[in-house]
C-alpha cells in the first residue's frame, strides 16, 4: 500500500485504461479521490474516477494534501505541473496509439463533437508528447513511475496485477484487482 505521505497518480493519454486502473486499484484497496463529477456513461460505463481541481495544475495546488495517502487520476501532460516537492508514485498507462485514437473518435462522435486534428496528426501530437515526457520522466527524481500497457492488463492480467501489487508494497486485494477486469468493455482492438 502507499505510504500516507506519498501520492499515487494513475496518468496517461486519454482512453488509455486510466478509468479501469483507477477502480481496479480501489478494488484492491487504494483510497481514491474522485469527485464523480462526470459520471458514467457508454464510453466508460464504470465512471470516469476524475477529481476536476486536477484540472487546474499548476495554478492549484491546494487539493494535493487532499490526495495523500490515496491515488488520483491525471491526463500525462499535468505530470509537468506536480510540484516537485513532494514525492509521487506513478502508473503510467499505455495502450496501442490504433486503439487509443479509435475509442476517442468513437466518444467524440457520440459526444456530437468533431475531432480537432484528423487521425495522423492526432497520433503525430500523441507519439511526441510521449516520447517527451518519457524522456522527461526519466529526469525526475520526485516521481517512481511504474508503465503498464492497458493491452497487457487485460490479456495477461495475472502477470499485470503482480506488478502493481508489487510497486504498492504487495499489500493489494489482488482477487479484487481481477474482478474488476471487464474484457466485454474492450471495444476498440488492434488486430495485426
């Protein structure tokens, strides 16, 4: 389990399996903080596990006391803004970027919103942001970071939970963990 000081952060590009990790990691036994201001609906049917002052980094800060001892969820790019006095641990979520691109289309769509950049540039902008902040993350003495690719998760969740379990301290409901593995909700597969 993290230590009541620390701040865990469930972060990633967005549809990247953020969601799921969150209730997985409450399953196990992970205190959230989550407002549930955006409730669920047919993208993500489980709740969306968002707290919206996140939002506001760096220009607020004052909620970060709040999130001790507990996990938060967070697009990558805030991960710039976390003050560097503190130290976090970090699950960094990747998934296939035809996967990724796939299910934001699909949520924009249903959402009546029009993609801003076509599918290329899109994935463009998504590759460079990761390629930076991993190069960046690796620079960062205040952040342990931990990557789990959401395709793993759920085609090899053992394996997957094990390491989660292991980065927390191994204190983890792990059969909990594994309950909360829905694969009919993986709607957006790459093949190939």
């Amino acid at each position: 389990m993290i230590q009541p000081h620390e701040i865990l952060i469930v972060a990633g590009l967005p549809r990247s399996g953020t969601s799921m990790t969150m209730k997985m990691l409450e399953a196990g036994g992970v205190p959230v903080l989550a407002d549930h201001q955006r409730v669920a609906d047919e993208d993500n049917p489980k709740g969306y596990y968002e707290y919206e002052r996140v939002k506001q980094l760096p220009a607020d800060t004052a909620w970060l006391p709040k999130a001790e001892g507990k996990v938060v969820k967070m697009v990558s790019m805030l991960l710039y803004d976390l003050p560097t006095d503190r130290h976090y641990k970090v699950i960094f979520m990747r998934r296939t970027m035809a996967e990724i691109l796939a299910s934001q289309k699909k949520m924009l769509l249903r959402n009546n919103q029009d993609m801003i950049v076509d599918d290329v540039e899109m994935k463009e902008l998504f590759e460079a942001h990761l390629q930076n902040i991993m190069a960046w993350l690796k620079q960062q003495t205040h952040l342990e970071i931990l990557y789990v690719w959401y395709n793993d998760l759920l085609q090899h969740s053992d394996r997957e939970i094990i390491k989660l379990n292991n980065f927390l301290g191994g204190n983890l409901n792990t059969a909990a963990m594994q309950a909360v593995i829905d694969t009919t909700l993986y709607r957006n597969r790459a093949y190939g």
